[in-house]
C-alpha cells in the first residue's frame, strides 16, 4: 500500500494535486490526441516543404548548367598616357641615285660602297666616242659658218657704199644685208650645238652632288651606260646618302595627333644599341591625317656626326604626348569582329550586352580601348562567334584588372 502526503492523491495513473481532487477536476484524454496531430501535421507540412525546396534548387542548377560557361576579365585603366611608343623609319637626310646623262661606256669608277666622297669629287669616267665626234663635227660647223658670216659682212658692207654712187641697186643690198642675217643665225645655231655636245662631253666625268657616303655601285668597268634619252632605261651608277643628320619619320595615330608639336624632343631605341637612347627633335608635320592608315606623318631630325645610327634601321619612338582621358586596355583575344564595327561582351546581370569599342594602340598582346568600356564592366575572354545580346550566361573565372599583362 503505497504512502501519499496529505496534499496529493493517486487517480489512475496520474498523480493529481490534493485540491484539483477536492474540488472534482478530472483529467481530459482528447488532449493528447491534439497534440499527436498537431505534431503529425508539422511533421507532413516539413517533408513537403523539404521536398519543394529540392525541386526549387534542382530546377536552379539545371537552368544554370545549360548556361554558357565564360571567363572574363575587368579591363585595366591606364592614366592619361604621357608617353607613347611607336615605330619609326630612320632614313638619311639627304639620298639620291646617280644616272648618267651620256650614253657610252663605262671607262673607271674611282669609289666602291662605303667609301666618304665630298661633293664634286670624280666618282666615275665614261667613255662616249659618238659624242666626241659629234662634239668635233659641231665645231667644224661652226667655224664654216664663222667664215660664212665673215664674207656675208664684207659684202654686205661693200654693197651699202656703192649704193651711194648707185653703181648697185637696192635689190642687191637687200639680198646681200639677207645673206648677212641668215649666215649670222647658221653661226649662232652652230654655237649652241658646239655647247650642247659640249655639255654632253662634260658629263663623261660623274661627281659627287654632296658630302655623303656611297651606299651602292650598279655598275662596273666595260658595263654599257644609257642615259635614257633615247626612251631606254636610265643606267642607275651609284648612290649617295648623307647620314650626319637622320631623319625619322613616324606615323602617329589619330588620337594623338593633337598633342603633336613641332620642337617637342623624342628618344629613339635601336635593338642594336640596348639600354641605349638617341635623342633627335620633331622638325615638322604633314598637318594631315592620312585617309587610309588614319595617321599623322611626322619627321624627327637625330644628329648623327659618327655615323653610330645606319640609315634603314627600325627603331622605336618614345614621345611625351598627353592624351585627353584615360584609357583602358584589354586583352587582344576579347574582341569580336563583326560588320557593323568591333565589338566586345560584357556580361550584366547574367546577360550579354554587346558593346562597341573604339581601338587606341595595338600593344601585341593587348590593346588600348579609347572609347565604349567602364572601369567595372566584366568583359567575355575568347567569345565564341555565336554569341548575340541577351544570351545568357555563367562566369566560371574572373581576372582582375592587374591580371593584364
């Protein structure tokens, strides 16, 4: 027989206070049963709830693996550039082929490639026996018609006093002052001939026009020289160049072009000399944009008195020109090529967006974009050629700015 206090009492199998007995309250039996349910639905209600947020994810990552896979890359912002590289052309400041101007052959040459020669030095002897004789049967010429003109005089001279006792007519001083006139013409034609062969006889000898250096010899001892007169090609004898001072021509391209001014410094890189600068001075400017490659032609003058630089060398060009704005370069292998001009993909809120861009600089690698980019726009490296605006798609890697190289 069990012990009970005072304040409790045993129903069943519940334990009751005392004053719940007292006063007649019994326990209810649906209560638990409420519960039961109650517990029952929270459970359902959360299976099915798992269950949708399953299917809700799942239908998320099949939508996002049919995606198309890309990687971009920020472009880099540059600041306003201050100095530009660019390729450039050196040539001598002074260079001319030598043609002969007699035909004949040629006797001696006095001067081989590389040798100095100072203007009016003899470079080379032609011989031109056609012209020698021609130049001798001028002469000839001359002297008969000298002679001619000499007796022409005396008649003429003769008759205008004897027409004062009128023992000529008139008619016969007009003829004989006529033959006066004619011979006197025949004696200055023969001159001129005399001075032409001349001429042609001096050019046997072939001088330096200027202080330079011979860059070629076409020609050699016995080889037949035609100057072209008579419609064949010109014989091309030498070539002279004056490399003391160089001159460099550089095509600036159109972006940069007005930050170009005469008097502005450049320094020229030769591979040739590493780690080595030549300074020179743009002198002058086309002052016109070229409508085929859209650049501005400019020359530097480079003072060369050792002859350190060889005329035809490549060289690159540093100029200190400001630019407007900053700009931004790209790696080469985001562009996309189309009809209406170039494009690139930027990716914004999971859809391609083609944009237009304006190129600067061809850097070999990357290249400068002037125009059409923002400094956050996350741009598609290597696109595929199907892609359109609105497509959508999934970055699966991402470079930084500092990534570009």
């Amino acid at each position: 027989m069990s012990t009970q206090t005072e304040d409790t009492r045993q129903i069943g199998w519940q334990t009751l206070p005392w004053s719940e007995v007292a006063i007649g309250k019994r326990p209810k039996p649906w209560l638990g049963m409420v519960i039961a349910l109650i517990a029952a639905v929270v459970l359902l209600a959360s299976g099915i709830w798992s269950r949708v947020k399953d299917r809700n994810t799942l239908d998320a990552e099949t939508a996002q693996s049919a995606l198309t896979a890309v990687s971009v890359v920020s472009p880099k912002q540059t600041a306003p550039a201050d100095e530009i590289v660019l390729p450039g052309n050196v040539q001598p400041f002074i260079t001319s082929p030598i043609y002969a101007r007699t035909n004949g052959y040629l006797k001696k040459w006095y001067f081989d490639i590389g040798a100095h020669v100072k203007q009016g030095q003899l470079l080379a002897l032609i011989e031109t026996p056609e012209v020698d004789q021609q130049l001798q049967q001028a002469r000839s010429n001359l002297l008969t018609a000298q002679a001619n003109l000499e007796l022409a005089s005396i008649t003429k001279t003769r008759y205008q006093g004897l027409l004062k006792s009128n023992a000529v007519s008139q008619q016969d001083v007009d003829n004989a002052v006529g033959t006066f006139n004619a011979n006197r013409a025949i004696v200055e034609a023969d001159k001129a001939a005399v001075e032409q062969y001349s001429a042609l006889v001096s050019f046997e000898k072939v001088y330096a026009p200027f202080d330079g250096v011979i860059t070629a010899r076409n020609t050699d001892i016995g080889d037949l020289i035609n100057s072209g007169s008579a419609g064949g090609v010109k014989t091309d004898l030498f070539h002279v160049s004056q490399p003391g001072t160089l001159r460099v021509y550089v095509n600036v391209p159109e972006e940069y072009s007005q930050g170009i001014k005469n008097g502005m410094t450049a320094d020229l890189s030769l591979t040739e000399f590493p780690g080595q600068k030549f300074q020179g001075k743009l002198v002058r400017t086309a002052d016109s944009i070229n409508l085929t490659t859209r650049t501005l032609l400019i020359e530097i003058d480079v003072a060369n008195p050792k002859g350190t630089l060889l005329t035809g060398s490549y060289a690159e060009v540093h100029l200190a020109v400001p630019t407007q704005a900053s700009t931004f370069l790209l790696p080469v292998n985001t562009l996309i090529f189309r009809a209406d001009g170039l494009r690139v993909g930027v990716v914004k809120d999971g859809k391609v967006a083609l944009t237009q861009v304006t190129p600067g600089h061809d850097f070999g690698n990357v290249i400068e974009i002037v125009s059409g980019l923002k400094a956050n726009d996350q741009v598609i490296i290597n696109p595929p050629d199907s892609i359109i605006s609105g497509q959508g798609v999934q970055i699966v890697q991402a470079s930084l700015p500092g990534d570009i190289k």
